[in-house]
C-alpha cells in the first residue's frame, strides 16, 4: 500500500539518463553471467591483463578459459578462436577506437566488449556490451548491457541504500576514512546473484550532469597528456570522458607509494596480473607500473598541475 504524507525523502530526479535502452543490473561481473546463460557461453578466451573478477565469474558459472595477451596500444594481439569460444575484449582507458571495435566484431563474430573503462563510448550495433557505474560516478553500484538477446527470467530487484554510508562519508570528510566501506562494498559482488538494477542508483543516474562530465573528464586527460610529454611511455589517443589517464613510468609503483604521502590516492588496478607467470614482460610490467591519474569530474586544471608536479617530484 502506497504510503502519503510524513517525511520527504530523496528526491525523484529527471534528467536523461545515458544508456537508458540497455539492460540495467546491478554490477559488471552479473552483466557477463547474464550473458552466459543467455548466449549459452560455454568457452571464453580472455585478455591476460584482467581484472580476476571476471576470472571468478568464469569460475562460479563453470564457463572454460583460455587467455591472449594484447600490445601495448592496448589492442588484442592475433588469436586463433575455436568455433564454440567467445571473444572478450576490454576497451582499456578507452583507447580502443570504434573502429578497432568494428574489425574485430567482423573478424571472430562472437564478441563481448568491455566498456567499463569507456563509459561514454556507444555500443556497435548488434554487439554485446557492457558497462559500470561505479567508476565513473557517485554510485554504489550498477551495470549496464547491450545485447540483442534477452533473459525470460525475472531478477530480483536490488536495494542500494545500506551501500550508501560510505559515498555520504567521503562527500563531507576524508576519503581515507571510509576506505575500508569502500572496499568491503566492492567485495559484496564477488557471488551476489544476477540483480536488476536498484531504484535507487537508477534515479542517482537521472541527476548527472553527463554533457558536464563527459567534458571534464575529456579536457583533464588531455591536460595530463600535455603536460606528461614524454615522460609517458604510452602513446594515446584522446578518449572523449576517459576513465583515467594511464601514466606509464618506469618507476611507477615507488611513485604511487610517494603520492600517498601528499593524499593523492592511485590504485593499482589488476594486482593479480604481475603475479601471472602466463602474462608477457610487458603486461606484468604495465600492471605494476602504470599509474591511472584521476581524471573525473571534481578536478579541474589547477587539480591536474598539482599531481603531476608531485609526480615529477619524485620521478
């Protein structure tokens, strides 16, 4: 029963909301499991240089692996696919250009990308795709998918307001004080059922300025690769919205160690691919060292002259 009167609480916000038409559920790593009961996916080849979430996922659906290593523009070197073996193919930094994409939907036919990393990249037609929330915006979670083929069955829906506390915390106080919420939500995924997405991140969704974002994010990576010159080994291409600037330096673990000392916080993204004895030198060597530089919506200029000065401080 409908309930009238007594407190307001959050408001119902109205806006256009990106990737409206797609598939909306509750994480990344349930966007695959739903396409593996839908397509049926018995057999994955996978880029070595990945997040090993996506390697659980495989494990929990009992989906068979089998791995290729990718170049250093980002790009899947040469694969040979067995007739029943889908192709998944991450979009890394969002460097991978729609027509890179394209190719290699042409090419090997069962394709999966990954846009996590490229938010504001629109799907190819006809292609499964998918993308996540929570790296581009204050969200707890949430996923979305493109697929032609669609589940019969009908998944819960989620509820995000108890994963609320810590997006709350480190909007008024310190990043580092609600780090541990921060991660113990990221864990929460690892075996959570295939949810649709929750009413409540879906209307967090429909207040985002995405026109302001996207451009934010655009202009504060081409700051970063100006004033990075050639101290990158990368060479990039200039993404529109990039998820973070990828800064590749020789000595880049010791550097983000530095960086947390003046509160400057960057991840090492994929751990567990340094450790791989089946990743090539260079991929080993990228995980550990590559420094994905913030690139979101709450820098500005001024923000991006200051991390990389205290970069090249301790370069």
């Amino acid at each position: 029963m409908r309930e009238y009167g007594g407190y307001i609480e959050l408001d119902t916000y109205r806006l256009p909301m990106l990737h409206e038409g797609a598939v909306a559920l509750d994480c990344g790593r349930n966007c695959l499991a739903y396409l593996f009961g839908t397509r049926k996916i018995k057999k994955l080849m996978l880029p070595y240089y990945m997040c090993d979430s996506v390697l659980n996922v495989c494990r929990r659906y009992g989906v068979e692996m089998s791995f290729y290593h990718i170049n250093e523009s980002f790009a899947p070197e040469e694969v040979s696919l067995p007739g029943d073996t889908w192709l998944y193919v991450m979009n890394y930094y969002g460097q991978l250009k729609r027509e890179q994409l394209a190719e290699l939907k042409s090419k090997y036919k069962r394709v999966i990308f990954d846009n996590a990393q490229a938010y504001f990249d629109e799907p190819l037609d006809g292609t499964d795709t998918l993308y996540t929330c929570r790296k581009f915006f204050g969200v707890p979670d949430g996923a979305f998918l493109y697929t032609d083929t669609l589940s019969d069955e009908e998944y819960p829906l989620d509820e995000s307001f108890e994963r609320m506390h810590f997006l709350l915390g480190r909007y008024e106080r310190s990043a580092s004080e609600f780090y541990q919420e921060y991660s113990a939500n990221n864990h929460q995924f690892a075996d959570a059922p295939i949810r649709r997405m929750s009413r409540l991140t879906e209307n967090l969704l429909h207040g985002i300025d995405y026109g302001y974002v996207k451009q934010r994010r655009t202009d504060n990576f081409k700051t970063y690769n100006k004033l990075s010159g050639s101290m990158n080994q990368l060479k990039l291409r200039e993404p529109e919205g990039a998820f973070a600037y990828p800064l590749l330096i020789e000595n880049g673990s010791a550097v983000r160690k530095a960086l947390q000392q003046k509160k400057i916080y960057i991840p090492t993204l994929w751990p567990n691919v340094a450790a791989d004895g089946g990743a090539s030198g260079w991929e080993r060597y990228a995980a550990e060292n590559i420094l994905p530089l913030p690139t979101d919506q709450r820098y500005n200029t001024d923000d991006i002259n200051y991390i990389m000065q205290e970069i090249k401080n301790n370069v």
